[in-house]
C-alpha cells in the first residue's frame, strides 16, 4: 500500500477478518496521512466476556462457535475479536490515536435469545448432517449461519459490541520530521 497517501480509510465489518490486526492496522496507518482519519465499524470483545472466558463460563461455546464459523470455513483462521485494550495498543502501535468508540449494539435488531437458541442447535445438527453427507457447499453455508447466530447471541449476552472507532493519524514528531 502507498504510504502517507490517504487522508481517510474506512473498514465496516472488515478488520475482524484479518488474522493479524496489529499488522493490518500498520499498513493502514501507514497509508495515511498524519491527521488522516480511519473509521472502523466492528465487534470488540466485552471486558466481561474476556473474564467470563477465563473463568470456564459456559457462554464460551459461543465464543467459539462464533470464532470457528463466522466468516466460513473457506477463509483463513481468524481470531475471536479482540478487546477495547487490545485495539487502543494496536492502534498506538500504528501510529493512531482513538478519539472516539461508541458501543451500536443497541441499535442492532435482535431476534429473541431463544428462538436463537434453538435456531443455533438445529443449524449444528444440520451442519453434521451435511459433512458426514459430505455436501460441502451447504456444509458451508450453515457454517456461517452458525457464526452468525453464535455472534447474535454473544451480544445478547453482551459478550461482544458492535461498535464504531474513529482514530486519527498522529502528527509527525520531531525527531520524525528531522528525519524527512
């Protein structure tokens, strides 16, 4: 990616698909401007999710299931999402400043956490059914079905949030613009 180019970047449900966010922050931020904007929209996982994972809670099959099927079994391993402490570091390590983070969850429409419950049981066994019937193709389907059920209930039990970053293009330093 051209460096210093941008003034401005935007990822919407993107980055979460990246198995290496603090390289792939790393060249966007290489790619701005100083003062350029990034604006991300993506899932940060919840301070009491990452506890409740330590602990054994048993929402940690979510968790899972979420990180296993959300983008299909076609793509490349990926990680669960990451923290708000995770993102802020990661950031920092690109040369971004967060200037604003603000949770949409709520603004999400949300199917009943039950009715979830059952869809995600009933997408498992057909997700069984349909590899041992070696059916790939609607094996993967409802892998990412499974994904995405897994990630709604994990919001419902504000174990992730949708939320919206905006961070900014540190001005060069001193010794930086010495350098130049």
């Amino acid at each position: 990616m051209p460096r210093e180019t941008y003034s401005a970047a935007v990822a919407i449900e993107s980055l979460e698909h990246s198995s290496g966010l603090r390289a792939t922050l790393a060249n966007l931020g290489g790619a701005l401007r100083d003062g350029a904007t990034l604006v991300v929209v993506t899932d940060l996982l919840s301070a009491r999710e990452e506890s409740a994972a330590r602990r054994g809670d048993p929402r940690k099959r979510n968790l899972r299931l979420y990180s296993r099927h959300w983008c299909g079994p076609q793509a490349a391993s990926w990680a669960p999402p990451a923290t708000r402490s995770t993102w802020e570091a990661d950031l920092a390590a690109a040369s971004l400043d967060l200037v604003m983070r603000t949770d949409l969850s709520s603004r999400l429409y949300a199917r009943p956490r039950s009715v979830l419950a059952i869809y995600l049981e009933l997408l498992l066994a057909l997700h069984h059914s349909t590899s041992w019937l070696r059916l790939p193709t609607t094996a993967m389907h409802l892998s990412t079905q499974i994904g995405g059920v897994a990630r709604e209930l994990l919001l419902h039990d504000e174990s992730i949030e949708y939320t919206f970053l905006v961070a900014r293009r540190r001005p060069p330093t001193l010794a930086r613009a010495l350098e130049q």
